[in-house]
C-alpha cells in the first residue's frame, strides 16, 4: 500500500492540477473594459454626434438642437452579462426633451438611426424606469421605489449605473440604489444584442460615459435570440416618441375629498 507521504504528494498534485484547470475559467469571468478612454474602437455610431472628449464617450452637443434620437452601439453583442458603467446627462430643460439611456440586448433598426431593445432610463421623470425602445415602445417596468431612485440620483453629475441580465431577468442599480427588477415573459423577444448608449432627440443635451465593464454570464440554453425571432424592421415614421410624462396632479386635500355616496 502506498504510504501517507505518497497519498498527501498526490493530493497536492490533483490540489494543484484543479487550480490550473480553474484559473482559465476564473479569468473570462473577470469584467473587462468596453471604452479604452482614447478612442471609439469596439464601438459604432454617427460621428457627427458622438466622439471622444476627456476621456469619455461623448454624444450630443451643447449649443445645437438634437433633430432626433442617435445611438452609439458596441460592435459585438452580448447575451447574460453584468455591466457597469457611470453616466452623465446635462442640458437645457427649456429647448426640449433632456433624456438618455442604456441600451441593452438591442440591434440597429434599418435605415434609421434608431436602435430596438431594452433600455434603462436616464433623464428628468425617467431614472429607474425600464423602457422598450422602438419595439413595443413603452415604459415595461416602473422603479421598485420612485422616490427612492430619484433621490439616489445626482443629477447632471455623473451616475453609477450598473445593469445585470441573466436569462428573462434585468436587474438594475443607480448609485447602488435598487431600481429595476423584471423579468421577461414574452418568448418572442430576443435576450441577446448589443450595448448601446442614447442621446434623446428634441433639446440641447450632452450625454457622457466612462469606466464601462462588462462581465459575461454563462449562455442560457434556448434562449431567444435576434437570428431566431427576427431582426428589427424599418421604423413605421407614425410611430409615436417617448415623451415626458405629464406632471402628476397635486392629490386634494381630505377637506375638499369628496364623500362618497352611500350604497
């Protein structure tokens, strides 16, 4: 029989060969940089809206109206995945619509400068929402707590937001506050695109970006996807916009309540 010196040397060897075979795993796992600081490589969008200025990824401009939504979009896509990044968002609430937002698991709509998927908010009676853009083109997900999202926000400074979607599941933070839990129940909407990041079409606005990472998530088995369920169409130019929502109508004060009938 072999003795315990020889049983304790092989057990350091499986020890170490299972370290070995771990580390690759553990190292795609890591979060990687999607933005190097200098320059747009790994990204795609109109360069007449969207450059790089101190370090970050900069959309629209400060002196001129924005004519209509434009979007810059990681050239790659992808499926589960746990992104982080910090936003930006400043302008002038007097020349129009202030607003952005993150797309994810979207793609380019043909020949428009829209793009269709998920996107979680960013702006003026928007932060925390989750909203389907140019797809079913409405809000999918209101904030776990509103109040409590637009108070973690610091508005026109810069935002951390951090975005995790696991199969039908988004999940998202602004500044560590909780703000979106959904979880998709359609089997025709696709769960894998692109990162994208918005400018809002209709005012003067500057939306920036930096510190971006992304840690891919292990593949859903089955999971929809773009190729499966169909790509985006052309956009129907009588669809209707996001817009902002109308300003909550102050409650009455229980003296002028009126009382209802009795039954």
């Amino acid at each position: 029989m072999p003795s315990r010196h020889l049983l304790r040397f092989a057990a350091r060897l499986l020890a170490c060969a299972g370290i070995l075979l771990l580390a690759p795993c553990l190292q795609a796992a890591a979060a990687t940089s999607l933005f190097d600081g200098q320059s747009l490589a790994g990204w795609e969008g109109d360069k007449q809206w969207w450059r790089v200025e101190n370090k970050t990824i900069t959309g629209g401009s400060t002196t001129e109206k924005i004519p209509r939504n434009f979007f810059i979009a990681t050239t790659r896509s992808f499926q589960n995945f746990d992104l982080r990044l910090q936003l930006k968002l400043t302008g002038d609430p007097q020349t129009g619509m202030i607003n952005s937002g993150v797309q994810i698991r979207s793609l380019r709509v043909p020949a428009d400068t829209e793009m269709s998927g998920y996107q979680v908010d960013a702006g003026e009676k928007w932060w925390g929402k989750l909203y389907d853009e140019s797809r079913r083109n409405k809000v999918i997900a209101e904030p776990l707590n509103a109040a409590a999202a637009d108070a973690a926000v610091k508005k026109g400074d810069w935002n951390d937001y951090r975005i995790r979607a696991e199969g039908p599941r988004i999940r998202a933070w602004i500044n560590g506050v909780p703000t979106v839990d959904y979880t998709e129940t359609d089997p025709n909407i696709a769960l894998d695109g692109k990162i994208g990041i918005q400018v809002h079409g209709g005012g003067i606005a500057l939306v920036q970006a930096k510190a971006i990472t992304l840690e891919e998530l292990p593949p859903t088995p089955g999971a929809p996807t773009w190729d499966r369920v169909g790509h985006p169409k052309p956009r129907d130019p009588n669809t209707k916009k996001k817009k902002s929502p109308p300003a909550q109508a102050t409650p009455p004060s229980p003296a002028s309540t009126p009382v209802p009938a009795s039954k």
